[in-house]
C-alpha cells in the first residue's frame, strides 16, 4: 500500500535556513576525510598503473620490489580470490565481481592508460611509490579503440574476448557492444509520414570527469581475525563494504566500512577502486594498517568519468507545432567494461516530451578508456544535449517560441516516458511556466561589448530521482534534544535536511537534532547516497522514525498522568490530554521524566522506497562569444527547477547552482581529449579546464514547489537534474549567437572559430 | 488483469503484440501466467526465483521495491524494462 500525502505549507522547520550541523567542524579544519585518517602503525599503498591504453600482459615480476628495503607486501590481481560470476544483485546496485576485479587489479590484459597493474605497500608512500618502479610488466601492445564508432567497426579490436552480447535479444560473441535495448510505442513511421518537417542530426559527446577535489583514498585493517577495517571517502559505505567483501570474498558482516567526510563525489564515488586493495596489502603486510590516496593524473585516468559517446536524433513536427515522431540512437562509451549510463539516458531523452510515436536504441558499448561510473543525472545531460539542440533547431527553422513549443509537447500525469512508463505527478508544466514568466526570459537580450556577439539559449532536462533503502535512529536525550543516526554519507548538506524533516514532526528546532553517520555495524543498511534519493528516503525515514517517537512519548505521558494514552495529542512541541486541559508538557519537560516512565526512549525506522518525485530544470543561458578567440563568456544564467518541497532551501539553491556550473563547464570547455595512443593528454587540472567561480556570472534560481504526493513533505530529489539542462542551453546560446550549430561536444573555442570561418 | 508492455526483445513471444492482459495478484503470479501464456517470458525476467540483477520492473509509475511480492491493482500497469541508479 504506498501512503499519500496531502501538500502543506504551514511548516516551522521546513523551508528555513538553519545553519548546518556540520558547518563548524568543517570550516575549522577538524572536520575528519579520508586522507586525515591516522591509525597506529599506518603503512603507505601504491599503485603501478599501466602505460598503455590496451595491451595484453604477458608477465608480471614482482620480485625485486619485494625485496626492496621498507616494503611489506606487492599485490597483484592473482593474489585475490577466484569472484563469483555473472550479474549480482547487491540490494542496491548490479555489480559483476568478476570485471570489478579486474578493474581494480588488471589481470590478462590492460584496457586503459592508467588501468591498475599492482599495488605495493611499504613503510611510507615514497619508498612504496619507488617500490612500484622495480615491478617489471611485459606488455604485448593492442591497437586502441578509442570511440563508439571505432568500437563498433567491423574490423574492431574486442577488449573483452569472453564479452557474449545482448544484441536485442540475441546473444552475439566477438563483439564490443555490451547491449542494445529498444524502447519502442506507436507507429514511428506513420509519424514521421504525417509530419510536416523532420529534423536529424547526430551529437558526438566526450568523456567528462565529476571533477571533485578529494582524490579517491582508502585506510584498511586485515586482522588476525580475519575482520576487516576501512575507512574511505565515498557517497556509500555500505556500497564499500558490500563490493569489499564481495571482492575478497569474505562474508559482509566481517567488513566494517567507517564513513568520513566526502570533498566531492557527483556519483564519481560510487564505485570502490582502493579499498579492497589496501586490504589485500593489509592482510599480506600482517595486519598493518594500509592508506592509499590517489593522484590526480590517477583520479583522472583510472576512476569513473562521465560516457562520451554518439547521438542520433530524428524527430518529426507537424505545422500546429505538435511533436508526431522522434527516435533517438543512444551509443554510450561505458569505458573498459560494460555498464555505461545508457539506461538512464534512454529514460531520459523523451522524457521532456509527450511523444505519439517513439523509438530509442540504447547501446553500451565498451572502449579503451576508463570504466565510466555516474556523474549527476547519470545519462541524462549527454541525452539532453542532443534532443534539445534538436528541439531548438525545429523552433529556429519555423519560427516558433522555444518555451511555448516546450509547453505545447510537455509531459504531463499520464504521458508515457521513452520506455513506456506512464508519469504520476510530475511538475515540467509548472517549471516551463516559471521560465516564462522569468525576468530573464522577458528581458532583452542586450548589446554585446564591441566585437562581440550575443546569443540566448534555453532547454529542459528530466531526472527520475530514485527511492532505495534508508534507515534512520532516534535516540531522545534526558535535555530534550534527540541524537539521530542515519546512514547517508552526506555530500550535500544532507545531515542538515534529514535532521529539519526530524524536527518539523517532533516539534524542535533543527538545531536541537543531532544527525551523526556511524560505521556500517552501527545503522541498518542505506543505500549510498546517490541518483537525488536521500533527502527523499532517508528523509521519510526520519519522519516516520520522529512519528514513532512521538507516539512513545505520548504513552509515557500517558503513564505520568494515569491516563488512556489515546487521550494524549501532541501539537506544536507540547503533549496534552484531550479530555483535562490541565494536563500539558512541553517536549523538553517531559524528556527530562522519561526515566521514571519506564526507561530511555528511542526510535527507528528502516524504509525501502520505490522511485518518485521525478525532476524536471529548465535553463535559460545569456553568452558572449569573442569571434577572435573563440572564448565564450556566460553573462546571464537562470535556472529553474521543480524541487517539490524545497526542506532547506539555501542547500536546494546550492544543487541547482553547482549544477548549471559543472554544465557549463561540460558543455564548452571539458573533455577527455584522447591522443592517437589512446591515452588522455589532459590529465591535470591545469589542462582540463573546469570553470572556477571567476569564470561565472551570479547563477540565478527559481524554485517551483509541485510537491511529491508520496512523500510526508513533499519532496523531490534536487541533486541530479541540474546537470541536464546546462549542456544544450549552452549550445543553443551558441547557435543563437553565431548562427551556426556545433553539434561535437564541447562546444569550445576552437569549434566556434571553426564555425565561423566556413 | 494487469495491463504488461512487451520489452521489444520479447514481442516475438507475443506475436508482435506490444501490450498483453495477464491476471495475477502479484507480480510473482502475473509472471507465472506470463510463462504459460507466452513461454519463455519467465527466462528474461527471472534468475534464481527473482527478478533478473539488472532489470526493474515498473508496476504502476515506479520501479517496484518488493519484487515479485508486489501486489497488483486490477488495473496496474506493468513494465520490465533496464534498471538504473543515480549519481
């Protein structure tokens, strides 16, 4: 039975700004991250990391790093356990031990510049690192394959010789198509017959990395009992102790995985890369304490970016501006091993849209590049870049307003998704309304600075926010204030949203709950923080956590008062009895007496909750581009969102801004920019060139509230959809701008000039 | 008698047919009935007695979280289609 919810507005908690909870450590430095993390007889991990971009190994010696004075151990992929095949289901995440093996520790064959070949654990990172030198690696070269369209030639290298496709049904060998799904309703070609003018055109896209500052690190203990001990800067501890012990091979219960703060994630910390490999040189290093910390050049080459790939999209309009048929080919670049965000993205790149007649080719496609992991939205933005330059380009070519067009085809309740899925209570009508009656969108766009030129561009995106498990501890303290446990790694102001949704029920202010994260042996399981869910789940676990709380309290006051404990209500922090209005508590006094009530109070609630409260953003996007150069400048930027209920409105704020940022950054400077070797020349952050806050105007935002029936308080996931909109609001800016549309991402410099010397 | 989408890999199963009408009170006996009306349905969708790792399935507007205990509404909807996590 899912439970619904009526929308309020009358809230004292929700919807303020309190001061997060964990502000003070964090801007004081005491604030605890991976890379803080000391434990007595700490050891220093390093990885050797493969020079080619794919090759097969043909020897590994690791002799003469072992005997090297200081060092304690040197692992290799043969030092871990035979993995269980095939697709596991972990609860929350499919993970393919087998692959994920051999991506933390190469086996056979290299499939990336960076892939890891061994790993040496010595008593400080210098010696470990000059340790790693002596491990020779005999290296048979393959010929890189660097893209879809390389991957998918006839004559192309196969990565994976053991890889058995799923080609539509149809398993297919000697291939480097992981999967190709088809999402298909109405007639495709009686729409595009009844349409009065068809667009197509294809996108290519490049691998982008999340860009977080923390690089990826962990600290383990392999004890003399066989229990290991981590600790490790991601968005799921009990992903890392999930996919730990599913690599080592050990039971769950004997990992035990203690959060610490995240600097970054953006989905890119999802995904394990040292921990069990810190265990495994803990265990051969007889129970020392192993820390390994990656470098940058590291987090860009071996850690998960965003898939690059190819685009096609086709879509066909009739005169009275109604969308009649799109069908959009999807080829996402999942890196070394299968597993792109193509799913996603193929839910997503209709969503905008109420299509009659639909098709969407999915394709995960396997290259010489990193194993590509989530980034915000994972899919979606790629998806988007495509279908609303499309969109953009129908609007230019008719003549049509770009956002009534948008309201004239949105989805709405009932309008089926690309994968057929019909929408409950979604909010893009209210959103695009927003943006049209913005200032931004009724202003004038403005006179350039001489020799410039201008351009305006708008686009929606969609994000289905997911639901998962999450569980949440109360614990009511003698002062009247209440400890709450979760077990969300907090990567955006979390501890501060979950705790308000506490404190709005149990009728205290925000400050007067104390969210803490223990280790994965001390809170029943939660899913990682990821896909805009925590703020959602393990939100409804802390209303439904209070509520328990509530009704506890009322029975003790009950007992205090010698009455039926249904006479007792509870309104606006005070207990009182329905039938004597003499009897009435605050919450706070009646804390204080709960031990003569029959001993200390606590609460839990664990929940696991299907997806809902899809997001939808529309960005509009003022730039200057210097034709000389080819520089653009974003001048103006406007985001609006449906955030169904904003629960701390400066942290929604703060999604919707980071995001449109990371956007723009994604559309017209970043990429993976992969040489003739198959190697990333720009592995620095001095080269890949992210945006600094120099480099952007003042984002401006406008929240639309359509609450979430589904949840107590309305909310919908903000974290992902931010980053959809961004890419093709750029490029459609650019288009307007210059007149000319560049359809190879990123949308940079050089292309511009292109552009405009043709 | 739920309504169930056909994924496109097994229309063939369904003679091209995109929806089909199947009873079942959970997802677990629509699947059932799937099997004998359509065989070779339960192959795609189930491993080891539950839903396959990798696929969802969408009985109303949302991925279900209870497998193949959820209850269906005479009317539900039923999708089995990639499942996918966030960032």
């Amino acid at each position: 039975m899912v439970q619904t919810f009526d929308p309020k507005s009358d809230y004292k908690v929700v919807g303020t700004r309190p001061i997060r909870h964990d502000g003070l450590e964090k801007v004081t430095g005491r604030a605890v991250y991976g890379a803080d993390v000391k434990v007595p007889g700490l050891i220093w991990g390093e990885v050797l990391r493969s020079p080619h971009a794919h090759a097969r190994i043909k020897s590994i010696d690791t002799s003469e790093a072992e005997k090297a004075p200081g060092v304690f151990a040197v692992v290799t992929n043969a030092d871990f356990p035979a993995p269980r095949s095939g697709e596991i289901d972990t609860g929350e995440d499919v993970v393919n031990f087998e692959r994920d093996t051999k991506n933390l520790l190469a086996k056979d064959k290299v499939l990336y510049k960076g892939h890891a070949v061994a790993a040496v654990a010595a008593s400080d990172r210098n010696t470990a690192l000059e340790a790693t030198k002596l491990i020779k690696v005999e290296y048979e070269q393959l010929t890189p394959v660097r893209n879809v369209d390389e991957a998918m030639a006839a004559d192309a290298p196969i990565l994976l010789e053991d890889l058995v496709g799923d080609h539509l049904g149809e398993d297919v060998k000697d291939t480097n198509v992981a999967r190709h799904f088809r999402h298909e309703f109405g007639d495709l070609e009686r729409g595009f017959a009844e349409s009065d003018l068809v667009v197509e055109e294809t996108f290519t896209l490049q691998m982008v990395h999340q860009g977080y500052i923390e690089p990826h690190n962990a600290t383990a203990i392999w004890d003399e009992s066989g229990h290991v001990t981590a600790w490790s800067s991601t968005q799921g501890m009990f992903a890392v102790r999930d996919q730990t012990a599913g690599m080592l091979r050990i039971p769950e219960s004997q990992v035990t995985v203690h959060p610490v703060e995240i600097g970054g994630g953006f989905g890119g910390k999802t995904k394990v890369y040292l921990a069990p490999v810190a265990a495994m040189l803990s265990k051969k290093s007889n129970g020392r304490p192993v820390k390994m910390v990656m470098d940058r050049n590291s987090v860009f080459e071996a850690s998960g970016p965003a898939p690059g790939g190819k685009i096609t999209v086709k879509m066909g309009v009739s005169n009275d501006g109604k969308i009649k048929a799109v069908h959009s080919d999807l080829r996402y670049e999942a890196g070394a091993f299968p597993g792109s965000a193509i799913g996603a993205g193929a839910i997503c790149v209709h969503a905008c849209y109420n299509i009659p007649n639909s098709r969407i080719d999915g394709y995960d496609v396997v290259v010489n590049k990193p194993k590509s992991a989530a980034y915000r939205a994972p899919g979606s933005p790629q998806a988007a870049f495509a279908i609303e330059q499309v969109v953009d380009e129908i609007c230019d070519q008719k003549g049509w307003d770009k956002l009534q067009f948008r309201l004239d085809n949105a989805s709405t309740e009932g309008t089926r998704r690309g994968d057929g899925v019909m929408f409950g209570s979604i909010g893009l009508i209210e959103t695009l309304e927003a943006a049209r009656d913005s200032d931004h969108w009724n202003s004038p766009l403005g006179e350039p600075a001489p020799g410039k030129l201008r351009g305006r561009g708008v686009a929606s995106g969609y994000w289905m926010n997911g639901g998962n498990k999450s569980t949440v501890d109360l614990m009511l303290q003698d002062d009247g204030s209440v400890a709450l446990n979760e077990g969300s790694a907090d990567i955006g102001g979390t501890r501060a949203s979950i705790a308000m949704q506490a404190a709005e029920v149990l009728g205290l202010p925000a400050e007067d709950v104390h969210p803490y994260i223990p280790s994965t042996d001390s809170i029943g399981f939660t899913a990682t923080t990821g896909g805009s869910r925590t703020t959602y789940a393990t939100g409804y676990a802390a209303w439904e956590a209070a509520n328990d709380l509530i009704k506890q309290m009322s029975e003790r006051a009950a007992i205090l008062w010698g009455i039926d404990a249904a006479d007792v209500q509870f309104d606006a922090g005070r207990f009182s009895s329905g039938s004597d209005p003499e009897l009435s508590i605050g919450f706070k006094d009646l804390a204080r007496r709960i031990g003569d009530t029959g001993g200390p109070l606590s609460a839990t609630s664990s929940v696991n909750l299907a997806a809902a409260g899809a997001a939808y953003a529309v960005n509009i996007c003022d730039l200057e581009i210097d034709p000389e150069t080819g520089k653009t400048d974003v001048v103006r930027y406007t985001a609006v969102q449906d955030v169904g209920t904003a629960i701390h409105p400066s942290y929604a704020e703060g999604q919707i801004q980071g995001g449109a940022v990371q956007g723009l950054g994604w559309a017209l400077n970043e990429e993976y920019f992969i040489s003739d070797d198959g190697s990333m020349a720009n592995h620095t952050f001095l080269d890949y060139r992210m945006p600094t806050s120099l480099d952007m105007p003042m984002i401006e935002t406008i929240m639309v509230e359509v609450p979430n029936p589904l949840h107590p308080f309305g909310v919908r996931g903000v974290g992902e959809v931010p980053l959809a909109p961004p890419l093709p609001a750029a490029a459609n800016a650019v288009k307007d701008a210059i007149g000319k549309r560049i359809v190879d991402h990123p949308v940079k410099p050089g292309r511009i000039i292109e552009a405009l010397s043709d | 008698m739920a309504k169930v989408f056909v994924p496109y890999n097994l229309r063939k199963l369904t003679d091209g047919q995109a929806e089909v009408v199947v009873p079942g009170e959970t997802l677990g006996k629509l699947i059932e009935n799937l099997e004998s009306q359509y065989p070779g349905f339960e192959e795609f969708v189930l491993q080891d007695g539950r839903l396959k790792p990798g696929l969802a399935a969408v009985c109303g507007h949302a991925a279900t979280r209870q497998g193949l205990l959820q209850k269906l509404d005479e009317d539900t909807e039923v999708h089995f289609v990639p499942a996918v996590s966030g960032g």
